[in-house]
C-alpha cells in the first residue's frame, strides 16, 4: 500500500486519483447575479451586465501524447501563436479535424490496445490540446471579484490567466469555476491560457457506455461579484394539509459583509405572496414560509412560483437572484410512487447529452427543442445518463413539465464494481 501511495505520487497530477482540483470553486446551486431585485430576470446569464462571454474561436494547439513538451512559455502574454490554428469553445476535438470519436459501452476507449492500469491512462494516444485567447475585462468590474466559469471539459483542465498558473480541475460533467481575480486587469485585455487531455485518471470514473470524444461542451463565460456575496441557497418546497398548502423550506450561506436576505415568493402575475428579512448568523440562515391554496407542480400542471433573493448589508442591495419554485411531494406508500398524493404512470427516457453535428455541445435552442419533442410524444420522464446535464435542461424540466432522475458522473463500465474500481475508495 505504501508503494502504491508513494507511486502516485511521484506521477502528475492527471494520473494521481487523490488530485481532482487545484483552487477550484466549491460546487454550489445554479444561479445567475444581478446587481439588483429590479434587474432580476428568469432566462441566461446574457441578461445580466456582471456577465461576458468567452465562447467563439480559440487560438488552438493539438499534441498528439501528453508526453509531448509543450511550448517553452506558451502561456506566456508575449507568446506568439500565430502559427495556431483555431478552435470552437464550446467544441469538440475529434469533430474538428483532430482524432477520431470512438464509441464503446463496456470497455475504455483503449480497449484491445492498451492494458488497464487504473489510475494511470495510456499515455499513448493520449492526447493533449492547448488554448489562448485575448479576454476583455470590463473596467466597471474593478473593485469587484472576478471569476472564470467553464461548464463542462472532458477530460480535464489546467488554466493560466495572464502567465500565472491559476487552477486544475478534472470531472468531464461539472462546471469548473475559479476565482481570477488576483490575476485579471479590469479594463484591459488578458491572456487567458488552458490545457486540456484527452484522458486522465478521472476517466476511470467515467466509463459510460457513449460516444468518447474530447473538449468543452457547455457555455464559458468570466462573471464578477461585490466581494461580499452569497456563497448558495438550497431549498426545498413540498405540500401539507392534504397536498392543499405549500411550505418552503431555504437555507443560505454567505461572506462576510452580507447582514441579510430579503426574500419574496411571487406569483406568476408578480403579485407578491410571502416575504421576509432574514438575517444571517455567523454567515447562516434558515426561512421558511407556507402559502395557502398553492397551485402544486405536477408534469400535467408545471406550475411555477418565483422567488427573488436580494443579499443586504443592512442599509443597501448588495447583489440579487431569481429561482422558479414549484410545490411537489413525492412519496412511496404500498409500493406505489405517489405525486401529490396521486399515483404517476412514468413514461420515461434515457436522455444523453448529445448533438448529431455537435456531439457533446447542445445549445439552450437545441435543449429546448428537445424538450418539446419529449412533450408532443406524451414523455413525462427522463433519465440524465450517466452524468449530471446542462443546468438549464433542469430549468426547462421544471417549466415544461418533466419528472427528472439526475445522477452522478460515476459509471465504471471497464470493470464495474471489482475490486479495482476506483469508486470503492473515498
């Protein structure tokens, strides 16, 4: 056991299992900041002035291994990459000339020319791409803290801005977000760099039965925050009083700075219907609140309530956000899955994330015309396999009205739950 630790690490990080991340954001609920309660809208971030973009072409280098060196200083502001050739962000490699997908089920996408020996992936074919790209930083952002967001990368990232190395992270299904601001220049443009490889040890966690390919999949964009902000907010919203009544259970926590939540549950017309001031101790909250006669959410009724949340320091609004809420309970009595104390015949699907031309990478159009086939075809349900979506397919299931069973990013198809998977060690 002690050869095995010390072996792992001496290797680099994308072959070292106890390494997933290096100064990555803690995971947190999915929302979008406004500077206010009255800018708050429901929709993407391009509505809000705290968020920019980083999609589009990418100055772009593929390396055949990962054992290939790269080029001295190519993180560097002054490096020339004119001689690069370009890629998609979001993209995948292997549908831009670089590589071929492979589809396999059970098995690693090595399998019959390369010997399983997890946590170490080939370094054969194993290859590797690299990514520069001029990033403007609006110059009313000064002050504030800055942060990159990468939503999905398969199969890992490292991330320099402005030459300096600023994180790693690995899990091709999460979004990966970093605090850049000791690194940016607000008002200025700035070199954002990033490498990416094919494998890592992570794939080991990754063996879905898919289409393997590489690259980024889902929006990237930079954002910036008041440096006193809310870190998340969780909430939970059931029935009570036989299903007539609904209760809203939120919980939030926050930097220091933030002296309270105003909070408000609102109709759909906007009519306000619950609120409060609730202050924070010691960076925690707790609120709840129940509304009478509630309109329950249901995939035939996907009745929707808004709930504004608007972070104070106790004279004025630091930063806002918007969440739908609907009131469901589910529950199992005599083996039987009730909805609102009402038996549901599931009429579900598996549903990959996956474009005939893209691969990986669906746009919210695509999404949402995805979802409006699943509904025309009378589908209730759907299944994210083997991986956790695009947080805005969860938004359209919650206003089109789908039952959703969400699951991790964790499937070990190459030797399912042996003794040599991963999985089994915490």
């Amino acid at each position: 056991m002690l050869v095995a630790l010390s072996a792992m690490a001496a290797e680099p990080r994308h072959r070292n299992p106890n390494i997933n991340s290096v100064n990555r954001e803690p995971m947190r609920s999915s929302f979008i900041v406004y500077p206010s309660a009255a800018e708050v809208q429901s929709g993407n971030e391009v509505a809000s002035p705290l968020y920019r973009s980083i999609d589009g072409e990418w100055k772009f280098l593929w390396l055949e291994n990962v054992l290939t060196p790269n080029p001295v200083g190519f993180e560097a502001v002054e490096f020339d990459d004119s001689n690069w050739r370009t890629m998609p962000i979001p993209g995948l490699w292997e549908l831009n000339g670089y590589g071929d997908p492979v589809y396999i089920s059970h098995g690693w996408p090595w399998l019959n020319w390369a010997d399983n020996r997890p946590p170490f992936p080939p370094k054969e074919r194993n290859h590797k791409g690299l990514y520069r790209r001029e990033i403007e930083v609006p110059a009313e952002w000064s002050g504030k803290n800055i942060y990159v967001h990468i939503g999905s990368v398969t199969s890992n990232v490292t991330l320099w801005v402005n030459g300096k190395e600023v994180g790693y992270s690995e899990d091709s299904k999460l979004e990966a977000e970093f605090d850049i601001t000791p690194y940016v220049n607000a008002g200025a443009k700035n070199t954002f760099t990033m490498e990416v490889h094919r494998w890592c040890d992570g794939t080991f966690f990754e063996d879905q039965d898919m289409w393997r390919m590489t690259g980024f999949a889902r929006e990237s964009y930079i954002y910036a925050r008041d440096k006193r902000h809310i870190k998340d907010v969780k909430f939970v919203a059931g029935l009570e009083n036989g299903y007539k009544d609904g209760v809203l259970n939120l919980t939030a926590e926050a930097t220091e700075g933030v002296k309270a939540l105003n909070l408000s549950l609102l109709h759909k017309s906007g009519k306000k219907l619950k609120g409060a001031t609730v202050p924070f101790v010691d960076g925690k909250l707790a609120w709840s609140c129940n509304v009478k006669s509630v309109r329950a959410w249901s995939a035939e009724t996907p009745n929707l309530y808004k709930l504004v949340v608007e972070a104070t320091d106790g004279k004025q609004t630091i930063e806002a956000m918007a969440f739908d809420v609907g009131f469901r309970t589910v529950e199992i009595k005599d083996k039987q899955v009730l909805v609102n104390g009402k038996a549901v015949l599931f009429k579900g699907v598996n549903r990959h994330e996956m474009h005939p031309e893209k691969g990986y990478h669906l746009s919210f159009e695509d999404m949402e015309r995805d979802m409006k086939v699943l509904k025309e075809l009378n589908i209730n349900a759907v299944r994210t396999c083997h991986y956790p979506d695009d947080p805005r397919w969860y938004d359209l299931c919650n206003r089109y009205g789908i039952y959703l069973v969400s699951e991790a990013d964790v499937e070990t198809h190459g030797y399912g739950y042996g003794p040599q998977c991963l999985a089994k060690h915490e």
